[in-house]
C-alpha cells in the first residue's frame, strides 16, 4: 500500500458553504427540511476522514499496480476493492441522488464539495463511483417503472456498476458518426429489447471486478435510422442479462477486447469494447427511438461538471503536498536575505508565487464548482420560477466553463507543485507527478475542450437572444463598481471592471464576426473566450470571498485559526486578480490582431 | 522494440543555419575551415537517418522497460545499448568537441541543431551522451595532460561515460551546503589524491551498463576548507580506478544505493550513489582546491543550454506527431461549414491553432538555440576581439532563458499536442504524453527555472552596467521601428515594440525596487521577466526569419516545397507575435500591479 499523502484541511469548503453562497436558503427547500447547516459539515468531516483514511492510501496502488487485462477481464488492485466498499457502505456515491432507490438526497453543492475530496483523494477511484449513478439517474429519469425496479437500487448502493458507451473507433467528437447498429430482437416477447452490435472504444470502467454487474449505456442507430446525431439511441445493455425480476441471467455477448495504457488514471480501465460478436448481445431500449442523443446529454451535463470537480480535486491535492513540503524542506537563502540562514523553502518569492497560484486557483475553482452546483440546487428546488429559471440559465451558460477551464488551469497549477517539489517532485515517491498526469485526461473527455468552447460562442452565448450573457456581464460590472472603493480590493475591482469589458468586448466582435462572414475568427478565440470568461466569474467570486474574510478579520484574533484563515482569503482574492485574471490582458492583445495566419497556411506547410 | 514516431522534416534546421544565421562566418574560422555549408547539410541528414533509424525506434522502450536496478548495478534497456553503439561509432556525441582527443572539431551551432534532432528522437538515451563528452570537456579544459591523456579520448568516444555529483540529499538548489568531504590520502603517491566520502543524490546516469567504467566529477570540501560554495572542489572520481597508464585497476569504493522512479525519462537513470562507504573511495583534485564551483559552471552553462536543445526537440517531436496525426484523422466538420462533410481535423479551427503554437513555438526555440550557439562559436573564434567579446556577453546573458523559456513553454505545447491527438494522445500508443512527461525535468535540473530567473536579474541583467541589456533592448527597438512598414510584419513590429518597451520598463522597476528597498518584488516578478524577455528574443528571430521568407517567396513557385515552406515560416512568425507574444501583455499589467499579496499572507495560512 503506498503513503497516504491526502492531507486536505476542510476549512475552505465550510467556508464557501456556510459563509460565502449560504446555504440556509438551500434549507428552506422541502427535500432539504430535514438536513441542517452542521449535518453538512459533519457530512464534509466524515467525507475528509474517508479521503484520509481509505482513498488516499489506495492512491498510489492504483498507479503503480494500475489495471490489468487477463483474456476479456480486467483485475484492478486489490487496495480499490476496499475503497469501493467503504464508499458503497456508506451510501457516498449516491449522496445526491433519489433515496427512493437508496440514495441519500443531499444537496448537489453538499455532494459537489464532497466529490472534490473524493477526487482528491483519489480520482481514477471515483471514475467508477461516478459513473455508476450518473447512468442509473439517466434510468431514473428516463426508464420504465420496470427499468427503475430492475435497476436503481443495485446502481445507487454499489452492487452494479455502469458506463457510458458513446465514443467508436471513428466516432469521438462526431458522436454522430457512430456505427454500432440495433436491430428489434425477433426472439424477445418485449419490443423494447434490440440486438446490438458494434465496437466501442476508450470506455471507462467499461470492464472491472468491482461489481457483479455493469450496466452499460449504449449509443446505437436502430437500423434505418435518420443519420447523424438525430438517428442515434439509448440502450440499456447489461454485461450480465437481468431478469424483469432483477436478478442475473446469462452473460450477455459484450467481450472486453483490451484495455489502454495511458498517461494516468492507471487505476480507472479505459476499455475496447465488442457488443454482439457472437450476434447474441441484447439490449433494452432507453425512452424512444432516436432520442438517445438528449438523454445522453443529461448525463453529460453532469458529467461535465464533473471535470470541473475532479480537476479542483487533484489541484488542491497538489497545493497540499507543495504546502507541506515546502514548509518542510530547509534549501538556501531568499533573495531578500541573501546572505541570511537556509530556511523552509516556502520562504522563497518564487516558491511563495507558485505556491499561491495553487491556493488562489484551487480555492477559486472550488469556488466556482460550488457556485455552479448552488444554483443547480436553487433550478432544481426554489419555489420561485423566475429563479429557478435565471438559476438554470446560469448553470447552463457556466458548464462549459468549468468543464474546460479547471482541467487546463489545473495543469499548469500542478506543474507548479511539481516544481515547488523540484527532483523530489519530479520523482515518484510524491503524487504531484500522478496528479499531473491524472489531471490531462479532463481536458479530453466529456466533449474536449474546443467543443465546450463552441458550446459556449456557438449556443450558451446566445441563449435567450444573449439576455443570460449580459446579465452576467452587468452583475459582474456592477460588482466591480461597488467594491471599487473597498480599501482592500480597489486595484482588483478595477481590474476586474476592465477584464469584464474586454469579455464584453469579445463577445461583440464575434458577433461582428459572424455577421461579415469572418466566421473562422470565432472558432479560432473561442477557447481564449471560454477562459477569459472563467477567468471574470472566478474572479468575482474570490472577490465575494476575500469581502467576507475582510469583514471578519476585524472580529477575529488574526492569530486564530480563524484570523489566520481568513487572512489567507483576503491574499488568494488579491493574488488571484492581480496575478491570474490578467491572462486576460494578454489573449484580448491577441484577438485585436484578428490573426488568421493560422488558417492562411497552407495545409501542406504542416 | 517500440513504433518509431520519429518523422522530422530537417527543412527549418538547414533554414535556420544557411538562409538565417548566414554559416559563412564561421567558416571563415580558423578551426572551420576545411568544413563547407554543404558538410553541415549533410550532417543534418545524416542526423536525421540516426534519428529514424536508431533513437527514435528506441524511445518507447526507453520509457516502458526503463532502468532496473539490482543489487548496486543498473541495467539500461537492450535498445539503449544498440544506440549507444551507433552514437559512439560515428562520434556523434563528441560532434563538437576537440579532434585531438577523438571530437569532430564541428561549431558548436551545427552540434546544437544536431542535439535537437537527437534529443527530439530520444531525450532519455541523450543524457548518457552529454554527460560523458561535458563531462571530458571539463577534464580537457582543468585538467594537467596526465589527466587528458588518461581520461579525454575514452569520454569522447563513448567507451567510458560520465556524470557531474552536485547534489546531496540536503544541498540542491543550495550547492554549498554540501557535506562530501575530501581528505588528503596519507597512501598514495600523488598529492592529488584525496579520500572521498558522501552521499550523492539525483545524480544522473550515475550507474548504468553502456560503458565499461564512469568517470564521475564530484563535488567535496576539502576538510577544512572555507564554508558554503568557495570552499568547494572537484574531483574525478572514477567508478572503477583508473592507472596512470590508463588501464582500468581496482574497483573504487563508489556504490548505486538506488534509483528513482520518476514522471519521464526511464531510459535515464537517476541515482543515489555512496561514495567512501568502506572508507576506500579515491578521487584526484582536478585543478586548484576549493575551486570547484567555477568550474562546474563552465559545464553547468553548457548543460543548461543543453535544457533548451532538449525541450526544443521534445517539442518538435510533439508538433511532428500531432501535425501528422491531425492530417490523417477524418474527424466533424469544421464551425465554418457546420454541415458539411467530415475532414481531418487539421482543418478544424482549434487543432490548426493548437498545431501553429507547436509549429511556431518549436521553431522559435530552434531558431534561439542555434543563435545562442551561433555566438558562442563566434566568441570562440572571431578574429576580432570587440566581436568575441560582445558575443560572448549576449551568449551570458541568454544562457538563463534558453535553460528556462523552452522548458516551460514546451511543457505547455506538447499539452496542445496531447489534445490535438484527443483520447489517443492521453494513451500511451503515441508518444506525445511521453514527451509531456520527459520534458518537465528540464526546469528542474541544471538550476531550476527560478534560479534562472535570479541570475538573469541578480547578475546578468546588470553586466557591464547594464550595458549589454540596454545595447539588446536598443537593438530590438531599431529592429521594430526598421520594419514597421513591412507589409505582412506591420502589425507585429507593433507588438515586438510594445513588448520591449514593457521589458524595459521591467528592468528599470526592478533597479527601482533594489534602490527602495522593495527588493522582494524583484524575485516575485523574476521569472516573469525572464519570460517575457525570451518572448521578445524568440519574436525578433522568428521576424528576422519571417522577413527572409517574405522575400524569396516572390522568387520560388508557391506550391513548391520551397514555396510552402516559406509560407508556413512567413505564418509561424506572424502567429507567434499574435499568440505567444502577447503574453507579455498579461505579465505586464501583473507586474504594475506591483502585488506582494504572496509575501504578506502569514506562512501558516498555507
């Protein structure tokens, strides 16, 4: 078993629930009456003490041993089978989900903060976790009484596992190119059941030992289907067949044929998949025909947000291994002293910068993950339609962001650690490598980077004829003004104030661009867009933040606990405008040059 | 034995030192003249024909089977070893170095473009190479002919390796804390002879079977000699005794505790070696006592630009395998014709943007290494005084950001590469995650990127004065105002003026900062300013080659080879003015923010 180097300090995600978004109007909900402000935090105390306890310790194990293929099987190391049963004894996969099928239903900004410190812990563990209820939701919302019966109480407690089987030898990003074809079972009495046949690849999870069963969610075009992404459907295809009385049948004729070595996530088996080499394999039909594609969606959604979780997750794990160490290691003289003692290394202006980059961003990112899924809860459950619509809109706008934004920043935070770590960090005794390695994955799946970024010019932007975009850009400006007189944060208000015109700014010209038929401008900024987007909402919510910290350092003895926390507040606020918001500055250079050189080029000069 | 993925074009290398640098001049020299610019092409192809054949089929097994260790020896892989063989027969490790003593006699320029091809190929198996031939450098430069005639010809033709023994599990970035003591030996003959004890930590390709004996530089304190870096001196310390007819004798008392696993380079090892455990271990001063810091930089300088040849090739790799793969991968149709068919990806917006940071970064880097290089031949060998010297200094002065800027920003371009390749980049069927993970050790080792930045500032900047940064800064001015009205360059002139203008600003705030005693916002801002510096050198070579291009593209067919190549040079330099540049932008308005929030946060809110 390898060192458990999880040392996550709960602090800030009591912080961002309690005293930053205030989760007391999440109470007043009715699914919510019967939970408390201190049942949340007891929930995120048990939680840090199951990523201290049982994921953290499997960490390494899940690298190092990592899966293994054995003829169509796949052995994952024996320290995830624990972590799978004390996370499954406990309900924590299913925190959020419907407790008429054995879930816990908790608020989805209470599971969001707790899968940060799952995925911190330990995310190629948390893969098969969060697969495994994000396919039985889809169930829920979508199946049968039959289909939820058979089902969701095996998928929300552990017993079944499932995947989402989207992705083809030919088809990623164009979902819609798929090959995978379903044709009605003449042998089945229900005209639901469909054979399937066709191969899937870079399916996670799509075969392990963890659970007795996977439930597979499969794309297929039922034969003379319409093509493209309007012809595809939903299957329920089980790897073992399932009874209408829920127990097990024959294995059904899915064959995992391989898995990959990747870069990491060594723990979580990306699969191959065949459905139906022998012509046997059967599935049931999800909802209606052709409709796969908006059901997939849901899931997707969720999935997305997902990415930005699992990326605050790894990144604060790097700030924690970078802190302590740095606090630790005893190495030369800062600048500033130059002829003075050796000290901690954290001493150094350089250590201190990249270390505060981590703070500020995986603060801010939590920040932003918790914002989001606040609003999801508000959509979801505020008696107020208007709310619940303007809280949905903003979920919808924001989902791209934090998809995309985490996951990149992320990268180079963890770059950072790495450094902040030097030879040490580079080796592998300390997980800062892993995580780097772990954390390149998110900008991939889930829809990669770019398409969240043409979801975001190509659709969110214009939602509502562009009211949701702009309302946003108001609130944010208007922020900026208010507080642009706060003793504290008026270099940053005004930062911010220009940044969000320059976010502006770009979202006129690609309008522009659209209209003069210039249109490739718009793919070509959309992803500097899409962060110089995240980069105005984090901002203002580290803003949000570092106001509250300052108002209550003045009750507080800084020397505190408290004092001292909120003291770090007030800096990652500051570090974060001063130091990454200003990204903006340099990509909104780069679009006023409408550069195209990169279209101009020949192909041929590649 | 693994794919060969290794497909370079030579096209921008032979651009770079024919139709760019002008490799006339040297020519002229006296050490060069029996060569000729055709000699120099064809060494570069036959470089690339190594690259092909031989380190690039060898690159996966280097990082898959990797180093083991067993029982004090290391056994490298069996495709190292045929490299290894190839290398030494045609003496290209020792392509640059003194004929006499078994070197090609080649300037140092035409060695760096055939480093970055090589390192491009196979970083890991390079380090064996490098260490060996600096490593005889030193003993040729410092040492008495008994030592030349000992050591210097095995080192340079691949019989005997080598490695430099600085850091100790408590001195890494800080050298003279180091504990290895040297005491005179009261046996031997020779004065020379000390008895050597310590332990040596992250010492590079310390322990591996490609050679018969290592002969390791160490780094001691004599006993009793002056504390911190003046007290330090360098012995040779042979692994296995050498004679002084040269013959091989007895083992010496040095043992390989172990070694690390790490995030890249498997193929090199990296080891824990004991010196003295049984009290037996022999070392010979090589020069004066306590004079070996200074000496060690010599090798120090050239393997630090050795980082940037490393990450310029490991980057060029990346931009090969990602422009190759995205022109053969059928992937969605572009935003700008949304309905229209599907085409490789190479003609989606956000690939060719990904694929023209490669392209434009990758050659940017080229064209500074082989600058840096250019000049250091001319500081070795002009004829004219006044022109050696100032030679030399702008080859000082570069040294830190050529260790540093290509590091870093190669680690975010392979980044690119493993995205433009999608999930088949985050596996490991490619290499492109490889290069991502071998690439990060170079802003580590060799003085981390942050010791860079404290020389650049600490020192460089003020050399002579500050007269060699000012004549540079005032060099790059004239540049951009010369070309302003150039027709394709306009704009980027612009930028290139601003962005000095913002480095100069820099440096004077800096001076500012010494003199207000806010000397902490000096290494706060450091290696910013080192970055954006580089960014200002590597957008006036890459404008000098812009201008080139842009002027035989009148005279050649466009769709020539000739004819593409000079659009994709007159593209690369425009794009990266426009997208990389700009970076400048955004550190810039960080740094007039003047934000010491990192610094003022109390260490114990980390």
């Amino acid at each position: 078993m390898g060192v458990n180097y999880f040392r996550r300090d709960g602090r800030d995600s009591k912080f961002v629930l309690l005293e930053h978004l205030g989760v007391e109007r999440l109470l007043g909900y009715e699914p919510y009456r019967d939970f408390s402000a201190e049942d949340f935090a007891m929930i995120l105390d048990e939680a840090l003490k199951v990523g201290k306890e049982v994921l953290g310790p499997a960490l390494q194990d899940g690298d190092r041993i990592g899966c293994a293929y054995e003829g169509g099987k796949v052995v994952t190391p024996d320290a995830l089978k624990e972590c799978w049963r004390v996370l499954n004894e406990n309900g924590w996969p299913s925190a959020t989900y419907n407790p008429e099928f054995g879930g816990q239903g908790l608020p989805e900004v209470v599971g969001g903060l707790v899968g940060e410190i799952f995925n911190g812990a330990n995310m190629a563990m948390m893969t098969y976790a969060g697969l495994m209820v994000g396919n039985g939701h889809l169930i829920e919302d979508f199946g049968t009484d039959q289909d939820r019966a058979m089902f969701l109480e095996k998928m929300y407690t552990g017993v079944w596992g499932g995947t989402m089987c989207l992705t083809e030898p030919d088809a990623g990003s164009d979902v819609g190119a798929l090959r995978t074809k379903a044709i009605p079972d003449p042998e089945a009495d229900d005209p639901r059941i469909y054979k399937i046949e066709g191969v899937k690849r870079f399916i996670t999870c799509g075969e392990h030992d963890l659970t007795e069963n996977i439930i597979h969610l499969v794309l297929a075009r039922i034969e003379g289907g319409p093509a493209g992404t309007k012809g595809v459907s939903l299957f329920i295809v089980p790897k073992i067949w399932v009874n209408p009385d829920g127990s097990m049948g024959e294995p059904n004729d899915v064959f995992c044929a391989g898995i990959e070595h990747k870069m990491g996530i060594h723990g979580s088996s990306t699969c191959t998949l065949n459905f139906g080499e022998q012509g046997k394999c059967r599935g049931i039909l999800l909802g209606e025909p052709h409709s796969g594609m908006a059901k997939m969606f849901q899931m997707m959604n969720h999935a997305r947000i997902g990415c930005g979780i699992q990326a605050a997750g790894a990144t604060a794990s790097a700030y924690d291994t970078a802190r302590i160490y740095a606090k630790e290691r005893v190495q030369g003289a800062p600048l500033s002293d130059r002829h003075g003692a050796a000290v901690p290394i954290i001493q150094h202006e350089d250590v201190r910068r990249m270390l505060m980059n981590l703070k500020a961003g995986s603060e801010a990112m939590r920040a932003f993950i918790a914002y989001l899924l606040f609003n999801s809860d508000v959509a979801k459950h505020d008696p107020d339609e208007a709310e619940r619509q303007k809280a949905q809109a903003r979920v919808d706008i924001l989902t791209p962001l934090v998809k995309a934004y985490p996951p990149d920043l992320g990268y180079m935070l963890i770059r950072d650690a790495i450094q902040v770590l030097g030879g040490a960090g580079y080796c592998s005794d300390f997980p800062v490598e892993q995580y780097g390695r772990d954390i390149k994955i998110l900008s991939i799946w889930e829809g990669t980077n770019y398409i969240q970024a043409l979801d975001l010019v190509g659709r969110k932007l214009g939602a509502q004829g562009g009211k949701v975009f702009q309302e946003w850009v108001m609130e944010l400006m208007a922020f900026a003004q208010a507080n642009e007189a706060d003793q504290d944060f008026q270099a940053d208000c005004k930062l911010l104030g220009q940044a969000v015109g320059m976010v502006a700014d770009f979202a006129q010209r690609f309008a522009g661009y659209f209209k003069q038929g210039r249109i490739s401008l718009v793919p070509m900024f959309a992803t500097r867009f899409l962060e110089c987007f995240a980069e105005t909402v984090l901002a203002k919510l580290m803003l949000e933040q570092g106001l509250i910290a300052g108002g209550k350092l003045g009750t507080v003895d800084p020397a505190s606990a408290d004092g001292l926390f909120y003291q770090g507040k007030v800096a990652s606020a500051k570090f974060f405008c001063r130091n990454i918001l200003t990204n903006v500055f340099g990509r909104y250079a780069s679009l006023k040059t409408e550069d195209l050189s990169a279209m101009e080029i020949p192909e041929e000069a590649f």
